[in-house]
C-alpha cells in the first residue's frame, strides 16, 4: 500500500468464503472493442501463430478467504485502505431545514423543527 497509508489493529471475525464467476465479455465489442473479433485482427504481439481472430472473451474471478487471510485472482485488481470513521451528526436539538434548487439556489422550502426528540 502507499507511503500514507494508515494501519489500525481489528480484531476481525469473518466467516470462511470462497466464490467465483465467470463473466462474458460481450460488453467489449459494445465498447468499440471490435477489432479483435474480426478477420483483420493482429494478434502478433501474443503469439505466433497467423491468422488469428477472437471469438469470444470471458473473465473470471475467484475470491477466498479463511483464517490465513484472503486468496483473489481475476483481471482486475483493486488496494484497499482503512477509512476513517465517519463524524456522528445527530439533530437532537432545535434546528433550521433549507431546501434550495441546485442551480438557482433558490429556496424551496424553508423550515424550524423546534422538539426533534418528539418529546
């Protein structure tokens, strides 16, 4: 992980898990992505063998993780880093409610909730 990267002890129980997926690529020719599934396709660069074409791409991914730590394979990789906990906003008191339009910021509706507590 990076330089900045800030590490906290957990105590963490998970249960065992393994999963995996296989996925068709379809979605690549709906990209542009079509030059490799046609007849003028240049797969040189991967192999030596000529006149090459794709006929279909599919992904998998394989996700396990037991009391060793976690297993992933896939074409995708992803870092992950702690958060921080989020700041606790409670409206336990008296307050102001504004609602404006996004562009003009005009005001939409305005309002006082004086006992949020219902007491």
């Amino acid at each position: 992980l990076g330089v900045n990267t800030v590490y906290w002890a957990i105590n963490l129980y998970f249960p065992k898990v393994s999963m995996s997926g296989n996925y068709d690529l379809k979605v690549l020719s709906e990209l542009g992505i079509t030059d490799v599934f046609g007849n003028n396709a240049d797969l040189s660069g991967i192999t030596e063998e000529t006149k090459l074409k794709l006929s279909q791409a599919v992904h998998k991914a394989v996700l396990n993780i037991d009391e060793k730590g976690t297993e992933a394979s896939g074409a995708t990789a992803v870092e992950a880093i702690p958060m921080s906990i989020p700041p606790v906003i409670e409206f336990n008191r008296p307050f102001l409610l504004f609602i404006f339009e996004r562009k003009t910021w005009g005001t939409l509706f305005a309002g006082k909730v004086m006992n949020p507590n219902g007491n």
